[in-house]
C-alpha cells in the first residue's frame, strides 16, 4: 500500500541562488551601469521587479495561505510564490509542467513533430542584446520561414503547418546566444484539413530562407545595411543554421 504524500515546505533562503542574489544584488546594481550598460544596454526595471519579487517567494513573512483539509482538518501554511518566468527553479517548474500539459492535450495534433534549433552568426548577436524587442521579430522569420517552406512542399498553396517557437538568450556557457527553438508539425494542412508529411526535411533550404528574412527584418528596421548585409549572404558557412 503506497503512502500518502506529505507536503513539505521548500526552504529557498537555503539554496546557492537565492543566497548568491541576497549577498550581491545590490553590489550589482550599483556596478551595472559603468560595467556592463555599454555592452548591454540600459537596466530593465523588469530584471530589478523579477529579481525582488523572487527574494520573495516561497518565504512565510511575504504572504501565505493557510491551507485546511475538509475532512482531517489538518492545517498547513503554503507561502506565496513569485511566479517569474524563466528565473525561479520553482516557479518556472511549475509552469513548464503546466504548460507542456496544455500543449499536449489542447494543442498538438496527433501528426508527427520535429524539435527544430534556429540560430544565428555570432556578428549579429549584439543587435538582439542591444534592442530585445527584435527577438520577437527573429521568431516571426522562423515562422515566416516555416510558411514559404510548406507551400513549397504542397500544391495547395493555402496549405499551412503548424509550430511552437520559443526563444533562448543564452548558450551553454551562459554567454549570450539569442537563437529559437521550436516544435514543428511534420507536414502540413491542405484547405480539405487532410494532412501532408513532408519530404525528408531539407534543413540547409530552410536555413537559407531564415537567413533571407532575418536579413531583410534587420535591413527595413534600420539596423543592418543592404551592403554588409550582402557581404553576410556571401559567407561560407553563413552563420545560420536549422
């Protein structure tokens, strides 16, 4: 007979994160600007709120709920959590659970899907830090991308596939790396709603048509010129990668 699960109480202020921001958080704040503003741009007020209300999270003394069972009526205090993205181990858990059961019984058709990478030469990576607002835009070229693909794959130029693309600022080195991942039907959806597989998927297409419309979203805002960008199209490997 299995045992009943017993809730514990996670200890943050215990853990080498939480203490590494408790110590130094200041320290850095105030070191930001003549370090690291001319690489990185100017600090995000949305870093300082993430970072305070992760100090927060999961400690008594910043709220709880007092949780009561209606039949024991046994009694414990659950801590409010900060429920930051992509920062606290805790809270991103949860979400990531949350939302990869969302996806898999509210999204996903039951078709076959590819995880795809898409990156980009290191020579315009401090574009993306510099304005991260163009992050959005890179991801827009990776469905963009996708589009022209599938209905070069399918007589019915209606035809559309389908994909989930999220976006990663960091390598494995914790170095800045903007690139894309994203789970992409293997095939797509004629205007009869009939699915078509693809072909064996031809990844070097691909990254040729991503690097056309990165290019082109860099040069119509401003941000690359029309000659250096030629000068990219030229290069051997290319930097860009499916």
């Amino acid at each position: 007979m299995a045992r009943p699960a017993i809730y514990r109480s996670r200890r943050p202020r215990e853990t080498a994160f939480y203490q590494c921001l408790e110590h130094y958080w200041e320290e850095f704040r105030q070191a930001y600007p003549p370090l690291y503003e001319p690489d990185y741009g100017p600090f995000r007020p949305v870093v300082e709120k993430t970072v305070e209300r992760f100090l927060e999270c999961g400690i008594l003394r910043h709220g709880f709920a007092r949780i009561r069972c209606g039949s024991c009526h046994e009694e414990y205090l659950l801590a409010f959590s900060c429920k930051t993205r992509y920062f606290c181990p805790s809270c991103q858990a949860k979400r990531v659970a949350a939302f990869v059961e969302w996806v898999s019984e509210e999204i996903l058709e039951a078709v076959d899907h590819r995880q795809l990478v898409w990156t980009i030469p290191r020579v315009l990576r401090p574009t993306f830090r510099r304005d991260r607002r163009l992050l959005g835009e890179l991801a827009r070229c990776a469905w963009t991308t996708l589009q022209d693909y599938a209905q070069a794959q399918s007589l019915d130029r209606a035809a559309a596939g389908g994909a989930i693309v999220a976006i990663q600022t960091y390598g494995d080195q914790l170095n800045w790396h903007p690139h894309l991942h994203s789970l992409v039907s293997n095939g797509v959806w004629d205007r009869q709603e009939q699915f078509q597989p693809f072909d064996p998927l031809d990844s070097e297409g691909l990254a040729r048509l991503f690097q056309h419309h990165v290019l082109e979203m860099l040069i119509s805002g401003r941000r690359l010129s029309r000659d250096f960008a030629h000068r990219l199209r030229s290069w051997h490997p290319s930097g860009f990668q499916v």
